[in-house]
C-alpha cells in the first residue's frame, strides 16, 4: 500500500526524494516460546551453601537473567537450517531464615537452562571485513543469533535434603561466575533448593545483507531542547506534576479487560 505525504511525520509535506542502499540485518526467521522449566537446581557458592544448609525457611524472592550462550550448527541434510543450542542463567535471589523471628539473609544463587531451537538462516559463503571494530574479525558462514528474553516468572521452590551430604562440582563460564561472591567449585552440599520458572523468549536468526529502502528526508527535531532551572522554586515544580490518581485507585478487572 503506497503512503501519502500525510502519513508521514505527522502529516508533514514529505515527499519521496531517493531510494538508497544500506547494510543491515534481515531476519530471516524467527520463533516464540514460552518454557514452563521444572525442579531447576540453583547454585549457592561455598559461603552461600552453608546458609542454606542451616536455613529453617527459604523464600525464593526474584529471578533475572543474567546470560545466555549459544552455539549455531547447521543441519547436515537440510540446507539453509540451524540449530541454535542456548544455554540460559539465571540468578536467583533468595532470603534465608535462619531462626524464627530473625531477618534473613540474602543470597543470590545460580541456575541454569538448555534448549535446542532449529531455524531457517539461508545460505552464505562470505566472509566479511570492516574497519568497525565490531566487525574486525572474520566472520564464518553461520547466520547471527539475536535472543529476546524477559527476566522469568518464579512459580515454585522446594528444598530437598541430601543424605548423605555430597560435593557438587559446577563450573559456570567466568563472566557468569564473576557476577557472584565466592567460588562454585567443590562445594558440599547438605540441602539442595530447586525452582521452577516460566520463561518467555524470542529466537532469530539473522544475516548482514545490503537492502534498497527510500527516503523522504532527514529525521531533524521538531523540539528544542529545554533544561531545568536550578533556581525554580521545588514547590512550584511540584505543582506541575499531574497528581498519580492511579496510585490510589488501582483499576478493576473490568478496566483491564477493556483496554485489553
């Protein structure tokens, strides 16, 4: 459908000027997954574990992800497909009790989730170098992976004794392992948490390819830009703020369902 001059900036008097050329990735497939991952077990560093060994009471507060590796292979007897192995972690925040009454103590843990995707990525036999330095290096034959992901939902916890107590060796990448205080390696576990997580996720695989877009004219600002005054009287800016009527009066259910 071609596009009037009015549905351009607002009903600006744009018009078309020239088709260019430019570098960009184009997707060329892509899918949506929602992961119900159960009894995923989470990994306390040395100092950690011991809080949770002599826990009464554990809650599981938060989850984020904090990485996501993967490796492309294509498959052997069907062109132009990949399969994308992920690997995802998560830390997981917890407080642990350790007497009634008593503040927790708050720890963050380490949990980890694979899974194997396969997608169309077409075919290439190029080799691309630039002067930009994310690009100075070669770069191989497989398509780009572009993974979307939304911190996950904690939907259940539960603790599971260890009898007898036993070492668990883990080793995370190190820009994982980094991100906590202590050391994974060979630690004795007495008591062991797991969770079970929803995960939303997106996966693309994509290519750098050269595509014919036209252009209408330049993005300027239709704005000045405006600063705050560090003399303007705080009341008087206070005033200026809409009161957060919302705040006080969460809306209904029906409400919701309307503007769904």
């Amino acid at each position: 459908m071609a596009l009037s001059n009015d549905n351009l900036a607002g009903g600006a008097a744009n018009v078309f000027r020239e088709a260019v050329c430019i570098d960009t990735r184009r997707i060329y497939d892509a899918c949506s997954d929602k992961d119900c991952v159960r009894d995923l077990p989470v990994y306390f560093t040395d100092a950690g574990q011991s809080v949770i060994d002599q826990a009464t009471n554990i809650k599981v507060r938060s989850a984020e992800v904090c990485g996501v590796h993967f490796e492309v292979e294509p498959l052997a007897f069907n062109k132009g497909f990949f399969s994308v192995d992920m690997t995802f972690f998560f830390k997981v925040c917890v407080a642990a009790y350790q007497a009634p009454g008593c503040p927790p103590v708050c720890l963050e843990g380490l949990a980890t989730f694979s899974k194997k995707v396969i997608l169309f990525g077409s075919e290439a036999s190029v080799r691309t170098f630039s002067t930009d330095a994310a690009l100075a290096q070669t770069c191989g034959n497989a398509p780009i992976v572009n993974v979307q992901v939304v911190d996950p939902m904690v939907l259940a916890s539960r603790v599971c004794p260890c009898c007898p107590p036993r070492p668990r060796r883990f080793a995370p990448p190190q820009e994982i392992a980094c991100q906590f205080d202590g050391c994974f390696h060979e630690v004795c576990i007495e008591r062991e948490l797991c969770i079970t997580l929803g995960l939303f996720s997106i996966v693309q695989l994509m290519r750098q390819v050269q595509i014919m877009i036209p252009i209408y004219d330049f993005c300027i600002p239709d704005k000045e830009c405006t600063a705050q005054d560090s003399t303007d009287d705080p009341c008087e800016l206070f005033r200026k703020i809409a009161f957060p009527t919302d705040e006080f009066f969460p809306p209904r259910l029906a409400d919701l369902e309307s503007n769904s």
